[in-house]
C-alpha cells in the first residue's frame, strides 16, 4: 500500500469518527451519558488516591450526617454512613470496585466466549454440538442462582466474583462468536488459506477472530450495564466481594438496616448504579442505531421531522 | 409436531441431567456437614460415624447413584435442618414463587405489548419518546435498590403498604412490581422494535393503502411481531427467578429464592438438590410450552429441522 492510499484511509476514518462525534452530539441522552460515564471512570480511576482515608476512617461524631448541607464540607455533601464515613467517598471508592469487577467479568466472558464460539463455529460437529448443549445448560438455569450457590463453594474472593460473573455471560458471546464465525468460515479467503494448507490455529486467529471481533466489541458494551446488575444484585445478598473491600450493592445492603433513619445510607449507592446502567444503555442504543444504516436517518433528521 | 416437541423434550432432558450432576457435585463441595450439624464438642469419632451414617463418607458417585435411585422412587431426601422430606419443604414454598413470578409475567406482557405497540404506532412521537426513556429507566434499574426505595416511599413514609412479610394483596404490590419492573422494560423496547420494522413492510404498507383503519393495521403487525416476543418473554421467564430471589429476601416472602439461600446456608443438600430440580422442570415445562407457542403462532416453522 502506498503512502498516499494509506494517509487516504486514514482521513477517511479520522472524518468518519468527526461524523460519528457530530452525530453523538444532536443526541441530547447521548450525549449526557457520554459526559457523565467519562466522569465516573475519572473519578473512579483517580479519586481513591484522593478520598481512600475518608472512605475508610471512622468517626462516630459524623455517624448518620444528613446529606445536602456543607456544614462540614463539600466530602459530606451527600451525608454520611453508620460509622461517620463519607458517603461522597465511599460512592467514589466503590466505583472503582465496582466499575473493576464489571470490566473485568466483560473481558474474561468476551475473550474466553469469544474463543470457544469461534472454535465451536469453525470446528463444527460433535465438539460444537456439546459445547452448544453446554451452554443451553448455562442459560436455563438463573443465573444468579448459579453465581450464589458457586460462590458460596469456592468463596467470594475478587477473582472468583470475576469469574463466575463472567462465566453467566459466557452463552452470549458464545453463541454470537458461533453464528459470526459459521458465516465467514464458507467465504472465500478462508477457504483459500485452508486451500494452501494453513493451519486451524492460524486461520482462526488471522482470518476469523479480526471479523468476529467488532461485533464481539459491540456486544460487550450492550452487556456491560447488565454484569453490573448482576455484581450489584451479588454484593447485596452478601456474596459479592468481602469487606474491607465494597461495591455499590454491598453499600444498598449496609444502609437497609437504617432505612428508618438514615434513608440516604442505601438510597444513593443504588441512585449511582442506576444512573451508571441507565447512561450505558442509553449509549449502547444510540450505538446501535448510529451503527445500524437502516436506522441512521433518525438521528440525522430526528430534528426536523418533529410533529 | 409431536415428534418436534419430543426431540426438543430429549435435548432439554439432557441440560436438565446435566445440571443435577454438576449441583450434586457442587454441593457436595460446600463443606462437612458434620460440623455444622454436630456440637462443637463433637469427637472425630463421632464427626465420623455421623458422616457414616448419613452416607457422605462413600466415593461420590456411589452417592450420587443412590441419590438417582431414590429419584427413580420419589425420594428426594430428607431435610437434615428441618428433619422431614426435602421435597415437602420446597413444595411449601412453590405457590409463592408461581403466583409472584406469573403475577409479574402477566403484567409484563401486557405493559410491554401494550406500549411497545402504541410507541411504535407513531415512532419519534411524544408518546414514543416518553415510553422509550421510560422503558430504558425500568431496564436500568437494579431490583433491590427498586424494592428498597419502594419500602421508603410507600412503607416508611407514606404508611400506605407493608415493609415485609406474607398476607393479603397489599403484601404482593411491591414485590410483584420490583420482579416485573426490568423485564418489562427489556421486553418494550423488543415490541417497539419490532413493530416498528413489521410496520414498514410491504404487507403493512398495502393494508393501508387499501384502507384499512389505524387499529386494525395494528392489530395485524401485532400478530406477526409476536415471534420475537415469544423469545425473549421465554428468556425473561428463566430471570424473574433472578428478581424473585431478590424480592423474596427484601420482602420477607417463603418462596423458592428464600428456601434455596437457606438450605445453601444451611448445606442442606437435599433441599438445594430438590429446589433445583423442580426450578429446573420448571424451566423444561417452560421452554416446551414456548416451542409449542412459536408453531401455533407462526404456521412457517415446520419443525423438521
């Protein structure tokens, strides 16, 4: 390819991306979404470097602090819990937690759902066959009732709560990995590196896994509100991660017993995983629409088409 | 057809097999019953005779193969906690379990259809958008947090419905609409999106050019979107179980969730064996009467394949 040709692509691809961001921009939820996700994962990335010690620190003369009064300062904004400890701190903390743990179960259940679907999908026959019936297993049975009854086995250490996160989701990406890959492995390139002798491995690595893995991409990020959902639903029946360490739905089960009194204890950390999920899923749907060619127009003359 | 339904039956018996053996398995994993059965004082002797006694002391698989013949026979084992048939302590807590989720089923097909279909009658309009945002809150929302702030809002502050426990109506409002309120979310947005595609084919297209009413013409794009319907309400069947354990525990309910949690807890193998297993035929019944919906609702799927 000459350097001509290839600066050629890449304008065409950095002018793509400008259409993408202008059309990012008329959608007002979009665009909300987008801001107020980048600010979380600042916030969750850097803040407990700031904010660990009044996350953490007890002190009884704050126990309960009502929230929305800077009487002592803009950390106790949104009150403070049981044991006098920052509520605004303790929200940021737990993003990471939280935030790590869904990043983490999106990753290991695309990359090792992604892999089987593939090999299920290119190898075909009675490999493919159990590992489809393997997952029907998966997806009949509830998934959190399979996450509790694992847990409760091996131990709610980070890893395994990664792990048998991921592994719910596995089918999704299992099954969506097999169709993708059932379709390009009969295209003719593929067929022509098994003509000239290229090995399974390699085929699958060079020809299948480049194709399959956008989609995989956009999948993930569709599925990603949804691993948080079920993190938080896990910590709040206590067999999610394990103290001192904390997640959102951990902080919901800690405040329920003072829902008389202090109603802010559990209201705030489930307000912030729904405005996490409600912003994922906003983006994912405008995703898919901008994506979707069929669909695109809404978004371009959305405006003037108003009745 | 028939002949459709029993291989689907067969294939499904075989998740159904497997995921007996891996709870068997899985359970058995948990830890010594002995030492949560037997005083603390309890000799290793002891410890020992006891593991004897009940069995837990044979190679697995000669459990699991007494466990199967008891199957053969109705015997599910007995309660080690409660000291009487498994089966009868998971049976007890059966109705609740069916009456909340098909409670909450019920009225997630009929809100889900109902204004997915409207929405989608007039895409971009002000109905349609509001519906869209709320819909997208409703799949948004974690359930507990939803059942909590219901406690708030319509227990402590308003005093106008229970906190917790089993009773009349008023004790099945909240819990009812924390399980419905996801899937009914998820499910409108699939009816809006489908409607909005059957209402732009060419079929649709001619009934209105020749005339037909605006009611009508929904009626028809109606029946043909309810395949996918069909399909996600099956999946969504399998997740209330999700959001009834969630419920169950929040709202103090004997159902299913909260008797399976106990007997985890508890490593009261029986009763974890025999909740799953029903659990587990439930969800075979389910998938069934779904393949059976998909040929009655589209004549096309001739299930030869």
């Amino acid at each position: 390819m000459s350097t001509s040709t290839l600066a050629a692509h890449n304008r065409s691809r950095w002018e793509r991306s400008v259409v993408l961001f202008r059309m990012l921009l008329r959608d007002p939820y979009a665009t909300v979404s987008v801001i107020f996700l980048l600010m979380l994962v600042a916030c969750a990335v850097f803040g407990p470097f700031y904010l660990w010690e009044p996350a953490t620190n007890m002190d009884l003369g704050k126990r309960n602090l009502p929230p929305f009064s800077l009487a002592h300062g803009f950390l106790y904004v949104l009150g403070a819990d049981s044991l006098g400890r920052s509520m605004l701190a303790r929200i940021v903390v737990g993003a990471q937690t939280s935030l790590a743990i869904a990043s983490g179960a999106v990753l290991f259940s695309m990359i090792a759902g992604g892999l089987i679907g593939i090999f299920a999908g290119y190898v075909g026959g009675w490999t493919s066959t159990i590992i489809m019936r393997l997952t029907d297993v998966i997806i009949s049975f509830p998934s959190l009732l399979l996450a509790l009854i694992v847990l409760y086995i091996i131990g709610p250490n980070l890893f395994n709560v990664v792990a048998i996160l991921g592994f719910g989701a596995l089918p999704l990406y299992i099954r969506t990995a097999r169709a993708e890959t059932l379709e390009i492995r009969e295209r003719m390139f593929v067929s022509a590196a098994r003509t000239l002798g290229v090995g399974t491995f390699a085929i699958i690595v060079r020809h299948v896994l480049p194709l399959v893995a956008p989609t995989l991409t956009t999948v993930a990020a569709i599925n990603f509100a949804g691993v948080i959902l079920a993190e938080s639903g896990l910590s709040f029946l206590g067999l999610g991660i394990q103290p001192p360490d904390f997640t959102w739905g951990a902080m919901v089960a800690a405040g329920r017993q003072y829902l008389q009194t202090a109603w802010w204890l559990s209201f705030f950390p489930g307000f912030f995983i729904m405005l996490t999920t409600l912003s994922l899923n906003l983006l994912a749907n405008w995703l898919r629409m901008a994506t979707d060619p069929h669909q695109r127009w809404r978004l371009s003359i959305a405006r003037e088409s108003e009745r | 057809m028939l002949q459709f339904i029993l291989r689907r039956a067969l294939n499904s018996s075989i998740a159904l097999v497997g995921l007996l053996v891996a709870v068997f398995v899985l359970t058995r994993m948990t830890g010594d019953p002995a030492s949560l059965y037997l005083p603390a004082e309890a000799t290793a002797e002891q410890r020992a005779a006891y593991a004897d006694q009940m069995g837990y002391s044979d190679p697995i698989i000669v459990q699991f193969g007494r466990y199967v013949e008891g199957l053969l026979h109705f015997d599910f084992g007995t309660s080690m906690r409660q000291q009487r048939s498994a089966m009868e302590a998971v049976m007890e807590a059966v109705p609740t379990t069916i009456l909340l989720s098909s409670l909450a089923f019920s009225i997630t097909l009929v809100v889900a259809v109902a204004v997915g279909a409207l929405a989608a009658s007039r895409p971009g309009g002000i109905f349609d958008r509001m519906a869209t945002t709320i819909s997208l809150v409703g799949a948004s929302a974690p359930d507990f947090w939803v059942a909590i702030v219901g406690v708030l809002v319509f227990a402590v502050a308003l005093n106008l419905l229970p906190t917790s426990g089993m009773g009349g109506p008023q004790y099945w409002v909240m819990p009812v609409i924390v399980v419905a309120l996801r899937p009914t979310g998820l499910l409108t947005q699939v009816v809006r999106g489908t409607m909005i595609s059957v209402l732009s084919s060419p079929y649709v297209k001619t009934a209105k050019a020749k005339g037909l009413g605006h009611r009508a013409v929904l009626g028809h794009a109606l029946r043909s979107s309810w395949l996918p319907v069909i399909t996600v309400a099956g999946d969504m069947a399998v997740g209330m179980i999700n959001g009834s354990i969630i419920a169950e525990t929040v709202f103090g309910l004997h159902g299913m969730g909260k008797v399976l949690i106990d007997a985890i807890m508890q490593r009261d193998f029986a009763v974890v064996q025999s909740a799953v297993l029903i659990i587990a035929i439930g969800i075979f019944v389910l998938n069934i009467l779904i393949d059976v919906l998909y040929g009655l609702v589209d004549p096309r799927i001739r299930y030869n394949k």
